[in-house]
C-alpha cells in the first residue's frame, strides 16, 4: 500500500459535491473506486461533475485532477474507474492478491470516512483481519481494530470509505464497499478483485495505461512463531505450561499441530512448532484451542480428559479463544440455517425462552435472521453460561448448548441432529452428561406446554433523567392470555428518543403478528409508565423515518394504544382487589365527570358509593383539576379512564362526543385508534387528544426496573 496513492473522491454537481468517497490511484490516470460512490442515490445515475484529490498530507501537497467514469463493472457489482485528467508518475506498480487458505489475515488499507470530518476530511488508517470463512463468494469481512462509535443518525460512521482499497501484504485484493451495522461499526464488507480484475474492459484499460494486465497472486497467511521467552505474556506462558503434559513427546505435538494448521488453512509442510509456537498458532484463530481439543477428547483417558476440560476452562477465563471449534461453529451455523429457512421465527422466540436472564444478542430480536445475524448471534452466544447449577467440579453449560435444545425440541425432524450437535460439544468441553440432559429436559417440557396466543405487546418506559432531551430506556414484551409474558427487547445501554422508541415498539409489534395463530387484527399495545407519564402523548410518536411509499404515521392510529400505571398499585396495595372487583361488576356501567361532580373530594365520594363497581371513568373538567382526579380513579382500581388532554374545561367535553365515549366498553380501544386515525389524516381539524388507561383484566406482566446492562457479558450494572 502506497499512501501517495490515496484518493479522495468528491461527485456532484458543478455547483457542490454530493458525495465523498476513497479510491486509490492504480495505474497513472486511472483510480479505483466504489462505483455507488460516483452515483446520484434518487436516480442511479452518474453525477456529471467529478473531483479527485490524490496523496497523503504525509508526503507532501496531494494533486487535485478532475475525472470522469472510464468504467463500471457490466454484472452490476459496487467498483468502477475513474480517469483523472493528468499523468501520475509514482514509483513502483499495483500487484494484485486473492487470498487462499481459512486463515485470518492481517489486512490494511486508507480512507476517508465521516468519523474523522473535522474541519477537512482525513485519512483514517484501515487495519484488522480479513476472516475468508466469513462473508460469501462475492464479497470479504473487514473485521476492523480501531472502529468509531456507531453513528445514532442515518448516517455511517465508515462512510466516505467506500472505494479504498484493500491490501493483504503487498498485493490489492480488494475494495471497500459496504458498513456492516449489526456489528456495531466494527466490520466493513469488502468486494473481492477475483470479481472484476479479470473482465476484459477492465484487463485493457489496465494494459493501456499500465502496460499489462492485473495478474492476481495467491496470498496466504505465514504460521505464526512464538516471541522471545522474556516477550512472553503471562497467560501465554500459563496455556504453555498447561499444554506441555497434554502431548509429551515431540512426535504427537507435531502432528496434531500438522492437523491443526491445515484445518487453519495453513501450508504445513515441515511445520515442526515447539510448544510455545503452538500457543502462537492458537492465539492467531479464536476457534484453534477447540479445534485442536476436538481428536484428542475423542478416545482420552479420564486423567487426560480433565486436563482438557481444565485447560478449556482456563483458556476461557484468560479470554483466550471462543467456545466452538471450526468443526463445530460451521456445523451450527449450517443446521441453525436450515432451522431459519424451515421456521424462521423459531430461533429469536425460543432465546428469551430458554435465557431469559441473559442479555441476548440484538440480531435475536429481529423477526428475521440472514447468514450475518445468525453468525453475529453464535458469537454473542459463545460468551454467556445460562447460570444453573451443576455437578461440583463440572464447568458451567454454555448458553449456547441451552439455546440449541430449545431449538431441537421444536425443530421436528432437525430435532435429533442439533442434539446430536450438542451432546456432541458438551462432551468436547467435559459438561457433565446430567447437567446437559436437566437442560433437554427442560426444552421438552418447555416444547410440551401450550403456546398460547399474543394479547398485547407491552412497552415499558423509564424517562432518561441523566439528559435535557426527551429520551426514555424501553423495555418491550409481548404479553399472552395465559398471563405468561416474554422479552423481546431488554432495555438497552442507551435511552431512546421517541422516534426510535417507536421504531422498536414498531419491529416488536412485527414479531407478534407473526405468531401462530393471530390472525389479521389492529395489534393492542400496552405503555407502561410511572405516574409522571401519564401525562406523554405516546399514542402521537412516529417510529423512524417516513418511506417514499408511505408517510410517517402516528403509532396510536396503526394500534390500539393505552397506558399502565402498576407504580399505582406498589402506593395502594388494595387497588388490584378493587380493581378485580370493578372488571367483574362493573364493566357497563360509565361515570363521565360533569359539573355536578363537584371536586376531588366529591369525585372519591362517587366511586365509592353509587359507582363503586363502575370500571370506566370518563373526565371532563378544568385542564389543573385532572392529573389529580386520574390520581384518585386509578387508587381506588377504576381499570379504565378516558381523558381529553388539550380539553381546557367542562366546555370542551363534547370534543370526545364522535367516539362517543361512554358506548361499548370492549370497542372502546378500536374505537380510539380510528378516531386517532381521522385526525392523522385531518391535522387542519380542531379534535380532542383522547389518552386512555387501561389496566388489563387479570393478571399484567410483572414489571422489573429498566437497569443498565454489559451486553458483552449479560450482567447487570448497577
């Protein structure tokens, strides 16, 4: 990599630039790039006016040409080239790489994304591995070292990248194309050179201005040798000293190392490590401690097993390595994906199931799982034990192995080989064979049990009290009427603004409907807040951006919204007796607060004696009178009230007359949402803001403080 070869490249108009990118200067007038760079988002095409700034501030004054599009790949894929209107004659020439073999490679490279804008765009030096088992045939994973923040806006904390290029030693092997957000910024998608330096447009503009053609050498990762003993990190030094006894004669460490390097995709002819090279090549792949374990375990004696299980056990603790050998995460992923194609709602409903005091992976909360969710949430997994006890000495079950047989009990014919995946592993990792069937027992009596169907998706909302904005930490469930209630969404490690809160209620609300057995029916969401939030107009929060096909629409006129208040309850332990009472008895019968009510006071006098049953409160009255009256309706267990929050008095009563208030109890909520509806698509008209408290009739999911978590280790933080 040549950092005089750096590129900057701006497209737009003649007036300003629309679009920054990288590219890198491969030839003396041509410049590779990524081709969506150069494009207008709204129309595909090409921005007629192009700028590229070439070189590094670090060796000297970079050149700005003025360019055009030479060429773009004829199948569609992200590259193109650009020529520049001048000759640039820097030493030495482009060589061009294809990575082979599995093995993790070192990769690096230059750009220019947003997260280093400052007053001017500067370059940011790429570097991290390439991972070749990760990814497809048609692009490479980036997995980065230095990585920013995710970005909270609509924008990419990487872009301006797209277009470098991408260096494994020597050799260009490809360019940068794509953010990966479920990875938190941490990984970029890179398209491959195999994919267009060999198409003939391409092959002659390169011999035009370079003289030959792009000949693509074969890159492949060195085996790794040990440091200088004194270099050595104490954890090194700890897994040499535990790996020593395990093979102790040359012969056998030699030729499970053999082994292990190839499965790597390491050349290993003549590879002859000693035993602190061996810790060397496990500390280069995540997966080698396990892979290299896997043979071994197989016919070991009971001494010689539990030397393995202790030095998995440490290995663990040292963070030294993941959980799952080559053999086994492949074999995983390969049977999960099968499962997602089969029932692809299974896996993200079974993980708060059989974890539900884990913090999950956030690709589990999504109704739908693609080969990277899936991955990134192994990986999540690979780092939670599911906490249950086990036979003194024995390590702890992995989460992992109990997901898997949650799965496996409902997976139907998929069902015996993700057992036999599992018992499988646990052997591998010395789990005691009790302690692993306690969890398929578990699974089977989990799979046996009705399922029964979704009433309501509850949102749980905390204000964030830490910040000036409005910004709130969310917690969702989806609430069944068997009083059984599940997580979707554990409160995260950063609040939420509105539009996001709604966006997350809107995904939630998503993953209900597909459950089994809903039908086609206006989902009813539950808010629940403290008493200061019963003032929020929930019901008016739009979720996200609006599309070009459909504009943004208030969450209260796509769902029946309502509000809990439990805090009440935890005030006035006998509100739920009362509460119970007034469901039962009460459900016709309507008090609608009118002059004649007098105050507060007269208020209490009412429902406890002609309307002590009443379970539904309409409020009309003065705008300063009616937090208190809420207050003493729901303290004294009136299960459902009704209010006008822009009515100033008793004059604005009528606004809620076309619902009309005080009808059928069990339309009420569907009678709101339409009502909600009208006035989204009517803002010009003057209309009530009706809010509605709705306190289920029977048993509400019990409510938990919204804490800060450690999504990397699934604790709380207090």
């Amino acid at each position: 990599m040549d950092p005089r070869r750096l590129a900057l490249i701006r497209s737009g108009t003649d007036e300003r630039p629309r679009r920054v990118g990288s590219g890198y200067l491969i030839t003396r007038r041509l410049v590779l790039t990524a081709r969506h760079v150069l494009e207008d988002r709204a129309t595909g095409l090409p921005w007629p006016a192009i700028t590229v700034r070439i070189g590094h501030h670090g060796y000297g004054e970079p050149v700005l040409a003025a360019a055009e599009l030479l060429w773009q790949h004829p199948d569609g894929r992200d590259v193109a080239l650009l020529r520049i209107d001048r000759d640039l004659d820097l030493p030495g020439a482009v060589r061009w790489g294809r990575p082979t073999g599995t093995a993790p490679l070192p990769y690096r490279g230059l750009g220019y994304p947003l997260s280093a804008k400052g007053d001017t765009r500067d370059p940011e030096h790429l570097r991290g591995e390439l991972p070749p088992l990760s990814g497809s045939t048609d692009r490479y994973v980036l997995d980065q070292g230095p990585s920013p923040v995710p970005r909270t806006d609509d924008k990419n904390a990487w872009g301006g990248t797209s277009g470098a290029a991408i260096f494994c030693g020597d050799r260009l092997v490809g360019v940068v194309t794509q953010e990966v957000h479920s990875y938190g910024a941490r990984r970029l998608f890179a398209l491959p050179a195999r994919t267009f330096a060999q198409d003939d447009d391409f092959v002659s503009h390169l011999v035009e201005y370079a003289g030959t053609p792009p000949e693509l050498g074969i890159v492949g990762v060195p085996l790794p040798k040990a440091a200088p003993a004194a270099e050595r990190t104490p954890a090194e030094r700890e897994l040499e000293r535990l790996l020593g006894p395990l093979f102790p004669d040359r012969a056998s460490r030699i030729g499970h190392a053999r082994d292990l390097a190839r499965e790597l995709g390491y050349e290993a002819v003549g590879y002859e490590p000693t035993t602190a090279d061996l810790v060397a090549l496990l500390k280069a792949h995540p997966r080698a401690l396990a892979s290299l374990g896997e043979a071994p375990m197989r016919n070991a004696t009971r001494s010689v097993r539990a030397a393995w299980t202790h030095l998995f056990a440490r290995a663990r603790l040292l963070a030294h390595g993941s959980l799952l050998s080559v053999n086994e995460y492949e074999s995983l992923l390969g049977l999960l994906s099968r499962v997602c194609e089969e029932q692809p709602r299974l896996l993200p409903r079974t993980a708060p199931e059989a974890l539900p005091y884990a913090v999950l992976p956030e690709n589990l909360t999504r109704p739908h799982l693609d080969e990277d969710d899936l991955r990134a949430a192994i990986h999540g997994l690979e780092e939670l034990s599911d906490s249950e006890s086990v036979p003194e000495g024995t390590p702890p079950v992995p989460a992992l192995l109990r997901l898997v047989e949650y799965v496996a009990s409902a997976a139907g014919r998929l069902g015996d080989e993700l057992r036999a995946w599992s018992s499988a592993t646990a052997d591998r990792l010395g789990v005691h064979s009790g302690a692993l069937s306690e969890r398929r027992d578990d699974a089977a009596h989990w799979a046996k049990r009705r399922v029964a169907p979704v009433t309501r998706v509850v949102m749980e909302l905390e204000r964030d009290t830490a910040t000036a904005e409005e910004r709130y930490w969310c917690r969702i469930l989806i609430a069944r009427d068997d009083g059984s209630h599940s997580v979707l969404k554990e409160a995260e490690s950063v609040s939420k603004a509105p539009r996001e809160a709604a966006s997350s209620l809107g995904e939630a609300v998503a993953i209900a409907r597909r459950e089994p057995g809903q039908g086609d029916h206006v989902p009813w969401v539950t808010v629940v807040v403290d008493r200061a939030g019963l003032d929020l107009a929930v019901d008016e929060w739009e979720p996200g951006e609006p599309d070009d096909i459909l504009l943004a629409w208030p969450i209260g006129a796509e769902y029946r919204v309502s509000l809990s208040c439990p805090e009440v309850t935890v005030l006035k332990p006998a509100r739920d007796g009362d509460q119970e009472r007034r469901w039962k008895r009460g459900r016709s019968a309507v008090l609608a607060t009118s002059l004649t009510c007098g105050d507060g006071r007269q208020l209490r006098h009412l429902l406890e004696t002609e309307h002590r049953d009443t379970a539904h409160v309409v409020l009309h009255g003065p705008a300063d009178q009616r937090k208190s009256w809420l207050m003493i309706c729901l303290a004294l267990g009136v299960p459902v009230v009704l209010w006008d929050r822009d009515a100033a008095g008793y004059e604005d009563a009528d606004r809620l007359g076309s619902l009309p208030p005080g009808g059928g109890l069990d339309a009420l909520p569907e009678r709101i949402r339409e009502f909600r509806s009208h006035s989204a698509a009517h803002p010009g008209e003057r209309r009530a803001r009706p809010s509605l408290v709705w306190e289920p009739d029977g048993r509400h999911p019990t409510t938990e403080s919204l804490h800060l978590r450690d999504p990397s280790r699934g604790t709380h933080a207090s």
